[in-house]
C-alpha cells in the first residue's frame, strides 16, 4: 500500500467527521477589533461589517445584527448600512463576568438569507465552571472501577487479510468490558514491526456508526485501537446503525440519568477503561506509552479516561463535549448535549446531581497526564464558555492551540501539532 502523506493522516485521523463549512455565495463578517478575540470583563468590543460577495465588499448594503451571550437570547438587535467601501460599524458593551458574547450577522440578497458570526471571549482563562464536585466522586468511580476490573475479558479477535497490507495487520476485537456479557467492540491497526510499540487509544464522537480498516496512523508507528462506545460490534451494515441511531438508540445521551448507576454514560466510561485493560495486554504494546484522543464526545472520553486510568501516559482532546452541562440552569450556556434547557422539568435537580459523576470538568480536575487540546471559538456544539471551564480546572501540563474562526472542525495546522506534539512525548 502507498504510504499515506502527513496531511492526509492528519486531515482523516484528527478532524472531526464534521467537514469544514462550503464557501457561501456571500460570505458575512463580523471582525473585532482585538486579533484574538479577546477582551478584559468590562471592556468594549468594536466591530466592522462587511458582506463579501465573489471578492468583493458589498458597498451600500443593510447588515442586521445581533449580539448577546452565547447560545441565549439576544440582548441587543439592529440594522446598519455599509458605506461606499462596503464597512460599517457597531459596539457590543463588555460582559460583567468571564464568558462569551455572540455578534451574529445576516444580509438578504435576492430572496435568500446570509449569515455569519464572530464569538469573542471576555476573559476566557478565567471562566468557572458552574458544576461542582460531588464528596464521594472519587469513591464512586474507584469502587465502580474495581468492580469492573473483576470481570474477565474473554477477549475475541478476528483477523482482516482484506483490510490489511503489507505494513498492517487490521483486526475486528471484542473485549469484555464492566459486566458479563457486556463487550467493548473496535478495530485495532497494528505495524508489523519488531518489538513493543506505543498505542493509542482512538475514542469517537456522537452517533452510532461503522468502524473498519487500517487506521492511519499506525503508519506512523502507533498500535491503534479504535473503539465503539455502544456495546454493538462495529462491522455491520451501516443501514443497521441508522436504524438504531432512529430507533431504539435515539436519545442514548439521556438514556437513565435520573440515577448515577444507570446512566448510559457509566458503561462507555468503564468500556474504555477496559480498552485500556486490553492494550496493556498485549505483548506488542509498550505500556508506558498509551495515549487517548478524540473530539467531541471523543474529546469527552480522553479526559475521561486519562482521568480515571493513570496508565494513560497522555491525551490529545479537541473541542471536548459534556463539559459544565449545568451553565444552561445557571444562566449562561452549557456544553453539548445542552441539558437542563426546561427549568420545568420535575426530575431536574436529580438530572443535575447525577450528571456531576459524568461532567467531564469534575474529571479535568484529576488529570495528572500532559494534554493536547484544541478548538475555536465558533464552536456552537462544544461551546467554548464549556470547553474553557473544563481547561481551566486542569493542573496538569497543557497545551491549548485556539484557531478562533473554526467551528465544530479543525484546521491542518491544529491537528499537525497535536501529532508533533504527542510524538514528542513519546520519544519519537
């Protein structure tokens, strides 16, 4: 097999399956007057319009705007006409407390609407998380991990000449994971190469879905074991995880958060502990050299896991999801899956105390494991009032490259840091 190039083991490996959004017709722009983004609580934010269609600023043209905190209700609306060179420009007041403000932007043209949006951070560094840390956290995950860690794994392996090659041998696993007859599934890549080799641990992001084949960066030298979260093998139809992602596995982020024992998120913690378990099995792996990354959920799961299995020796997390879930029922936004929206909800304030064992924030504050992390600004999935409150709490060396234009999405130049960066802390 023709060996892969670095941009392309970077662009299939540590993106997102998000793609980066098309280029619209117009594009519309609203640019602070501060490079990054960034301000002190209190400070006013300058911003110019613009609307740029086919390369050029769109003179004469009524911009409405928006600003207000991030994913509520808009505190302020208006409409401002460009001038002959195509600018104009507003003020957004400064935010009282560490947080975000979103200018939102829209032109209409010809009938269709177009839109954009800049998120600036007033004192992002020092955002607080709203959640807080339950007394016997510790004790809950220890004894749940402990209980885990008597079960056997009775791990199967089925070989994949069809998806292997002359460098890698591919093969579909299923392990065993916190109770009998519950298995972790996945896909491992392994070099056909002499001697022990660092691993990583590939976690995925939201959704139900296929894995298979070579991943690439085993080409690099890493054992990759790429797993799913669900208890479901992940070599089937892909027609059958469209059914369950429609059916009975719609809604899984929800699935048994009225208590801590049954919440769905307990088993996909405890399955990538046990992915751990496998890795350090294995004759082939060094196990002082283990990473975890992922995004989004992904992202969640390495901080997760590094948390909670000291035999993580480092982790690579963008724009980690379940991060400060309870900012929505404090006033301020909350990462995905945005919980706790309907204050009306009866069973509320036992959601809230259960999803403080799950907020990945109460895991950031127990890394002890050097981190990667990366996301922008733009993110209205992961926001960042979540992801910073989360960054903010870690002890551990950490290392955060922000692209602030980008969304749900890495830029190449994120992602060729992160792979420099974890080769480095391996020794490689």
């Amino acid at each position: 097999m023709k060996r892969l190039t670095l941009i392309s083991i970077l662009l299939t490996v540590f993106t997102m399956a998000v793609a980066q959004p098309s280029k619209q017709f117009i594009t519309v722009y609203a640019e602070p007057n501060h490079s990054d983004w960034t301000y002190k609580c209190g400070e006013t934010a300058e911003f110019t319009l613009f609307a740029v269609k086919e390369n050029s600023r769109m003179p004469l043209t009524e911009i409405e705007y928006s600003w207000g905190p991030e994913k509520l209700k808009a505190e302020k609306t208006g409409k401002v006409k460009t001038d002959k060179d195509g600018f104009a420009r507003i003020k957004v007041p400064g935010r009282n407390k560490p947080g975000f403000t979103t200018v939102n932007v829209s032109v209409f043209y010809e009938g269709k609407k177009y839109s954009g949006m800049t998120n600036i951070g007033f004192d992002p560094y020092k955002i607080e998380p709203t959640t807080t840390l339950p007394e016997d956290f510790e004790a809950f995950w220890n004894e749940a991990k402990e209980k885990a860690a008597k079960v056997p794994m009775l791990v199967r392996e089925r070989y994949a000449p069809q998806e292997s090659d002359d460098r890698i041998d591919v093969y579909y696993v299923r392990i065993q994971s916190y109770r009998p007859g519950n298995y972790v599934y996945g896909v491992l890549s392994v070099p056909k190469t002499e001697g022990k080799k660092p691993a990583i641990l590939r976690l995925p992001g939201a959704a139900v879905r296929k894995f298979s084949g070579i991943d690439p960066l085993a080409y690099e030298g890493f054992t990759v074991l790429n797993i799913g979260v669900h208890g479901i093998p992940v070599d089937q139809d892909p027609e059958i995880y469209r059914q369950l992602e429609n059916g009975a596995m719609s809604g899984y982020v929800l699935k048994g958060i009225e208590n801590r024992d049954t919440y769905y998120y307990k088993r996909s913690y405890l399955g990538c502990v046990r992915a751990v378990d496998y890795l350090c099995s294995r004759e082939d792996v060094d196990a002082s050299r283990i990473a975890c990354y992922g995004g989004s959920q992904g992202g969640m799961l390495s901080i997760v896991t590094a948390a909670l299995d000291k035999r993580i020796s480092a982790l690579f997390a963008y724009f980690p999801a379940f991060c400060d879930v309870t900012g929505y029922y404090y006033g301020r936004s909350g990462g995905w899956p945005h919980l706790f929206l309907d204050r009306s909800d009866p069973l509320i304030e036992k959601k809230i105390e259960v999803s403080k064992y799950y907020d990945v924030v109460n895991f950031a504050r127990f890394l002890s494991q050097p981190g990667f992390y990366a996301w922008g600004f733009n993110d209205i999935v992961c926001c960042p009032s979540s992801t910073f409150s989360a960054y903010n709490v870690i002890s551990a060396p950490k290392t955060l490259r922000v692209a602030h234009d980008t969304g749900h999405w890495l830029y190449p130049w994120q992602s060729a840091e992160a792979l420099k960066w974890l080769k480095a802390q391996f020794g490689m």
